[in-house]
C-alpha cells in the first residue's frame, strides 16, 4: 500500500513538471512571435517611410486657398484654379499654356514669342497674367463704367467677372455680351460660358489692374 502511494506520489510530480515545462515553452515560443511580428512592422514601417521619401507627394504649387478672399491674389489664383488647377507646366488638348492657359497669339500681343519658355517660367506666367488683364480692362473700361453694378441673366456685373470674362473669351466677345444685355454668348471649346465666369468671379477687388493699352510684358536680358 506504502508503495503504491509512493509510486503515484513520484508519477504526479512528473506530470507537474511536464506541464509547467510545456506551458513555459508555449509561453516562450509565443514572446518570440510576437516580437518577430513587431519586429516586421517596424520593417514595413520604416520601408513606408523610405518610399514616401524616395517618392514625395508632387505638389509643387500650392493649392488656391479661400483664405486669399476677395484681394488681387485671390482673384488670380482662383482663376488659376479654375483653368488648370494652377499648374504652370500643363498644355491643353487644344494647345493653350500654363497656369492662365494662355493661347498662342494672345502671349504675341503681350510681347511673348516662345510658348516654350513661357511654359517654363512662372514668373513669366504671372506678368502675361497681369499685362494681359491690364490690357484688356483698358480696351473694356468704357463697358466697365456702364455696366457694373447691373443685372444681366440673373448676374451682377462686376468689374471682376468680366475681367474673367475677358480672360475666358476675348475682350470683344465680352463687349457683345454686355452689350446685347446677354443676347450674344459664348462658350469654349468646353462649354463654359461668359454667364459662368462673370458669376463665378464677381466681387473681386481688381483695382490693382490699371488699364494699359500697351501692356507688355518686359523680359529679362
């Protein structure tokens, strides 16, 4: 009876010992996992990170921001906008340039003569942009003086919208709209109408532009 007692005593200690022993292997084992699992996220993380670095977001202009309001600035960078999402590298199915989208004679009458260069000089764009609009407020500013101020379509007129106007379709295409009260409209290749731009662009403050008949753009030597 002694014996029996003491073999079953020494088999139950052998059984504790070989579960302890398997559950701090099983425990170990499972550590391991783990910190073989943080140790590939922290691969996968920092790979993430050396892509976004070899690979940067491409933005390298800056985005139209409300904040501008209703200045010169906010006026020409929402116009920007609008034409190209205020890329000054991109060209148009139909051949227009740059940020403004600026066709190939219009940049001839304000003294710019190779498309290719124009393209890639932003600061070349922003003078076209400015010489052109002070052009064209000067061959307007008789249609400006009468105008402003009245409804035509359901539209306001301001001297902002039909600056835009100007820009989409042509000072004389803006002339016969306002003149025929908006009987003679017009529209891009795109469809997008004179109506939609003097509304789209009303309310700017302009006074910055001055009109000029022979605005011209000034190049560097």
């Amino acid at each position: 009876m002694r014996k029996n007692i003491g073999s079953f005593l020494a088999l139950s200690l052998t059984i504790c010992v070989l579960v302890f022993s398997s559950f701090k292997t099983n425990k170990a084992i499972t550590e391991d996992v783990y910190s073989q699992n943080d140790v590939a996220l922290n691969e996968v993380e920092t790979s993430n990170e050396e892509v976004l670095n070899v690979f940067p977001a491409h933005n390298p202009h800056k985005p139209f921001s409300p904040t501008l309001g209703k200045s010169y600035i906010g006026f020409k960078e929402a116009l920007g906008f609008k034409e190209s999402r205020g890329d000054y590298s991109t060209v148009n199915t139909f051949g227009y340039l740059g940020k403004y989208q600026f066709g190939k004679e219009t940049l001839k009458l304000i003294g710019i003569y190779n498309p290719v260069l124009f393209l890639n000089t932003p600061e070349l764009q922003e003078k076209a942009f400015l010489a052109n609009a002070e052009r064209n407020k000067w061959i307007l500013r008789k249609d400006i003086n009468r105008f402003v101020g009245k409804v035509i379509n359901g539209i306001e007129i301001t001297e902002s919208g039909i600056l835009a106007a100007a820009h989409l379709a042509g000072p004389g295409n803006v002339k016969k709209f306002l003149r025929s009260y908006g009987a003679n409209g017009f529209s891009d290749a795109y469809g997008t109408s004179i109506s939609y731009y003097m509304k789209k662009f009303s309310g700017y403050d302009t006074s910055f532009i001055k009109p000029n008949r022979k605005a011209k753009v000034k190049m560097k030597a």
